[in-house]
C-alpha cells in the first residue's frame, strides 16, 4: 500500500533539526515517509545501502545500482582500476547480507540497468553516481520514470563550488543541474543540509516548479563567477598549494593579486 506524504518544508526543517549527518537525515526522511521500495545509484561500498536497510523496517525492495568497474571516460578520484571494484562489490555484498531477501544487486552503470526497474514502482531514489555533468544528466534522466507520482528523488554532492577536487577532474555539476532538472520537470526541490537535495515528483495536483533552499547557501544558479578565470585559478592554486607554500614562493604581486579577487 502507497503512503502519500506531502512534504513540506516545515516537515523537512523538523528533519534537518535532528539529522547531525546524511545518514540520520535520510534514515529519518524514509521511516516518516515510510518508503517500501526504492534503488540507490552509486552503491560503491554498501555502507548507505546496509544503514537504510537497518534502520527503515518499511523498505521492502531495495535496488543496488553500481557498475562497480573502472570507467574509460569518468575522470574522478574514485575511479579505481577493476579489481579494486571487485573488492568493493564483495564488501558491498557483505554490508548488505543481512538483508539480502531485501535487496536487489543490477551491477552496471545507470543506461545499461534501468530499464530492469518498472516504470512508477519506485517510491524513492538516492542518486550518488559520477557527478559530472554527463553522470547527474543521465541518473536523473533515467530514473525519473521510475519513480511514482508523489514519489522523491534525494541526492549526494550538491556542492556550492563546482570545483569539488580541483581542476584535475571533472567539475561536480549535481548543483546546478539537479535545479534545472526539476525546472524542466515541473517539480520542487529543496537544497538540504550536509550537501544533499531532494526533488518531489509532483502529483496532478502539485502547483509546479520551486527551488526551496533550506540552507542559505545557494544564492543562485549560475555558473559564471565559477568559472571566470580568476576564480579557476585561486581554485587550482588552493588545491595545489598550502597556504604556508603558497604565501613564501609567489611572488608579491600573484599574492596580492589573488587576496584582492577573494
């Protein structure tokens, strides 16, 4: 039987109040909402799947999503080479083995597994897959029909700065894109505490498109002052630099350069 939540902001404010990290926030979020069937995108080594199993009595199927291999074109630090993710596999396996009547493992990447889950059967997705542009472009895109009117898509890495790892990776674009999405979709999303969103599919009922940002740290949605040049390179030099590095070997005038672009 489907529970219909409304969630509001309210709800989630009483949520954040007594959530300290990711964890407790979303084990909190799906026991109030009481979802039975969900599938989380970037499994990686099972710990969130084994808390949620644990402590949300409710969840009845639970969908692992991970391609838990190296990827040629995912330029991230957690890009491991093959055996490494075998390892991470099993552990994941491990993790979750108290729970395995509940669990169902789809190891590949969000394109390739999908369409194993039925259209509207989720009440829930977690999404914390690649997080470039191409990674949260295709896991929204993919998972959205899989969720059920009034259903909710939550999500990891929704960084202020796009420059999550600095300039030798990819830039982490879950924000702002993840607002646009919801834009486009017609539906509401709340930026969340400990870097983390949620999207509410909306019913026939809902009244549209809303960016609720319960943190006061998303002042816009726009890309440009993150990537203007200066602010390119004060993001690679913090990344390559120590602050002790950094203030004896530039010279005075780079210093002073950066210090005023702050």
């Amino acid at each position: 039987m489907v529970l219909i939540v409304k969630v509001e902001e309210p709800f989630l404010r009483d949520l954040i109040a007594d959530s300290a990290s990711r964890f407790q926030l979303w084990t909190q979020f799906l026991r109030a909402t009481r979802v039975e069937t969900m599938a989380e995108i970037g499994v990686y080594r099972g710990r969130f799947a084994a808390e949620m199993l644990a402590e949300c009595s409710a969840i009845e199927k639970y969908y692992m999503i991970d391609p838990w291999r190296h990827l040629e074109h995912w330029n991230k630090p957690a890009n491991a080479d093959d055996a490494r993710f075998d390892t991470y596999l099993a552990e994941a396996t491990a993790n979750t083995e108290f729970a395995a009547d509940k669990r169902v493992i789809l190891r590949g990447t969000t394109a390739e597994v999908m369409d194993q889950i039925g259209d509207g059967t989720l009440d829930f997705a977690y999404i914390d897959g690649d997080h470039t542009l191409r990674g949260i472009s295709v896991d929204l895109i993919k998972v959205y029909p899989k969720i059920r009117a009034g259903g909710w898509i939550g999500g990891d890495d929704f960084t202020h700065m796009v420059w999550q790892h600095g300039d030798r990776f990819e830039p982490t674009l879950v924000f702002p894109f993840a607002v646009h999405f919801a834009e486009a979709v017609g539906a509401r999303i709340f930026g969340l505490p400990h870097l983390q969103f949620l999207i509410c599919k909306p019913t026939e009922a809902a009244t549209g498109f809303q960016f609720v940002d319960l943190t006061g740290s998303y002042p816009d949605t726009a890309l440009q002052t993150q990537f203007r040049l200066k602010n390119v390179l004060r993001g690679w030099l913090s990344d390559t630099f120590s602050r002790k590095l950094l203030a004896e070997r530039l010279p005075r005038g780079v210093r002073e350069t950066i210090a005023r672009s702050r």
